[in-house]
C-alpha cells in the first residue's frame, strides 16, 4: 500500500495563526552514535535497506507510506526532533515518515531509547483530558507517539510526540508492545548503516 498524504490544520477560534514552517527533508548522513562500524556484522532486520523517496519538504501534517514488496521484519521507529521527522522500519525498509510536533520548551519530549510498553487506539489523556488516537505509550509519566489534530498556531505538545491521525492508525497497525522507539536530536541514519540502538 502506498499513500501520500497531508491532514488539514484545524482553526481554533480565537487562534493567533502562525504558518507551518516547511522542514527540508533530511539527506542521510552517517552519524556514530547510530550506525555501527562498517567491520561490525549487524542484524539483517536492523539495517537500512531503504529511505523513501520524499521529492519534497514535509509540512506540518503530511505524510508518506510504502509497505509495497515490503517483507515482513522486526520493528524500529525513530523520530528526529531537529528535522521534525518520525521515520518507521519494517525489517531495515522506511515504510513510513511523516512530520511531527513535539514537546514545547516548558515540557520537552525526552531524547533516548524507549520500547513501546502499551497500545490504545482511543485513548484520553488523564492529565490534559485531549483526545490521544493511537496512543503508544513510551514512559511511564505519559509520554508517547499519537495522532494528533495539527491546531494552526499551535506546534507544540506536552512532550508526546503528534503525528498526522491517519499515519498514527497506519503506525498502530505495524507496532507490537516491546518495538523500539529512538529519539534523537538531529541523528540520521543512511542506507546501508545499522540501527544500533535497537
């Protein structure tokens, strides 16, 4: 299946409207902390077989999916807060990434490894009662991956990480309690390069 798409900001009555601004799409780069030596022997399902074919910068609310010829693999999500992308591999191949908001500076969303430890496709938040689609849970103090409604002037979440609703359904449908989630600040990672840290 392969889908390209972008969700519609919603108004907020009353909103100061501040435009998305668009994020250049990532060129990979070799970095240490991700990819290990080439002498190093990893994983067949760790390492990046394929990055998708984004022919544009991402905007607040888009997306792309490919799961076309895509085998079936263990599962790794990574998200990037300076490039403002989560990426999602099944067995090596990107079969998905999409831009992100994130946490704001008051409530940052955390850097590090997580695995994902519950799943809720109608989830309601029982700190800020919002509506958390999809939700998969990362810590214990509430933060996770979930759709959420991009609000025109307003890009920022209480350290979760927000993805397009309709991606985090495509997500929640590959994902199993224990897959790894990365969070990294400006880390990528290139074809041919291991995902280390799963």
């Amino acid at each position: 299946m392969k889908v390209r798409a972008t969700e519609a900001p919603v108004r907020v009555a009353g909103a100061q409207v501040a435009p998305p601004v668009p994020q250049a799409v990532p060129k990979p780069a070799t970095v240490p902390s991700l990819v290990a030596a080439a002498a190093a022997e990893p994983d067949e399902g760790y390492v990046v077989k394929r990055v998708l074919d984004v022919p544009e910068p991402l905007q607040h609310g888009a997306y792309y999916w490919d799961t076309e010829g895509v085998p079936e693999g263990p599962i790794v999500i990574t998200v990037d807060l300076v490039a403002q992308t989560l990426s999602i591999f099944r067995a090596g191949y990107e079969i998905g990434t999409a831009a992100v908001i994130y946490g704001a500076d008051e409530k940052p969303t955390p850097l590090g490894v997580f695995k994902i430890t519950q799943k809720d496709a109608h989830h309601v938040s029982n700190l800020y009662g919002a509506p958390m689609p999809y939700m998969l849970r990362l810590t214990n103090d509430g933060i996770s991956i979930h759709g959420s409604a991009l609000m025109e002037g307003k890009y920022a979440t209480h350290g979760c990480v927000g993805v397009p609703t309709a991606f985090a359904k495509l997500i929640f449908g590959q994902v199993k309690l224990g897959d790894r989630v990365i969070v990294t600040s400006g880390e990528m990672l290139s074809r041919g390069g291991r995902i280390t840290a799963a």
